[in-house]
C-alpha cells in the first residue's frame, strides 16, 4: 500500500505542477516530463510487469511520442504539451492508453468550451492576474496541459501498474 500511496504523490505532484505551469505560462517545463520519466523507472521495479509488460510500456510511450511530435509539427499541440503526454504514456498499458485518450479527449473539448466562453463573455481588460489575462486574451492557445494532467489523473487509479502496486 505504501508504494500506491509513493505512485499516487509522485504523480499526481508531476501532474498537478505541469497544469499549473502550462495554466499560468503557457509553457510545460522539460524537467516535468523527465521527473515523470524518472518516476517510472524507479517505480517499475516494484511493480515488475515482465519483460513483455515492460516492452509494451515503452511502445505505448513510444507511438504516444510519434503521435505527439506529429501533431507538434502540424502545429495542433505545443511541444511541452507533446512530451508532457509521451511521458505519461509511458506509465500505461494499450488497455489504459485508451482511458487515457478518452478522459483527455473529455477533458479537453470542456477547457475549450469554457475558454471559448471565457473568451467571448469576459472582457478580458478586467482580467488582473497576468497569466489569466493571457489565457483568455490569445485566441490561438489552449493550455492542453490542463486537459492532459486531468486525463493522467483519472486513468492512473485504473491502471495497470497501480492495480499492480495495490495488488491486484
């Protein structure tokens, strides 16, 4: 149970501080997505998933970076944002990838309902904390960070490698 709790600080941490940093400066920190790949490589071990377990770990990662560094160059994500999602990929299984990209596709499309609003409705000339201000004043950026940690954050505890640290 220790270990869950360990999983569960880790990275809900990592999680919560990329938010916060992508919410407020529309960047994401390299230093996160290398503490969540860190995180994973001390975690795996007590958790040991085999060989064939830990392959597919990777290739999850993997395909999520391809994926991300695709839409990075299309320009539909940001660059933190695409290594932020490949470094959590690599905490899944396909079974939880798939969690994964339904709860961020979720969380998402609600950030960009609420900023589109946000954006029509608030004049943003009252808007007093500068990261609020440039959030709602720059029409072409989303802080998919947000979308992103709340996905992590809702697929971690149906996990594979957490039923794995609860035993299960």
């Amino acid at each position: 149970m220790f270990l869950a709790f360990v999983i569960v600080i880790v990275f809900a941490a990592t999680m919560l501080i990329a938010s916060f940093k992508d919410a407020t400066t529309m960047t994401i920190p390299n230093w996160i997505s290398l503490a969540l790949i860190a995180a994973f490589i001390l975690i795996i071990p007590f958790v040991w998933p085999g060989w064939a377990g830990l392959g597919t770990h990777v290739l999850v990662g993997a395909t999520f970076f391809l994926g991300g560094f695709a839409m990075f160059a299309f320009g539909w994500l940001g660059g933190g944002d695409a290594k932020l999602m490949a470094a959590t990929a690599l905490w899944w299984q396909w079974p939880d990838a798939i969690l994964y990209v339904l709860y961020t596709t979720i969380f998402g499309a609600l950030l960009a309902v609420a900023l589109m609003m946000g954006r029509r409705f608030i004049p943003v000339r009252i808007l007093t904390a500068p990261w609020a201000y440039k959030m709602f004043k720059d029409e072409k950026k989303m802080p998919y960070g947000l979308a992103l940690a709340a996905g992590a954050l809702c697929t971690l505890p149906q996990s594979q490698l957490f039923l794995r640290a609860i035993g299960l």
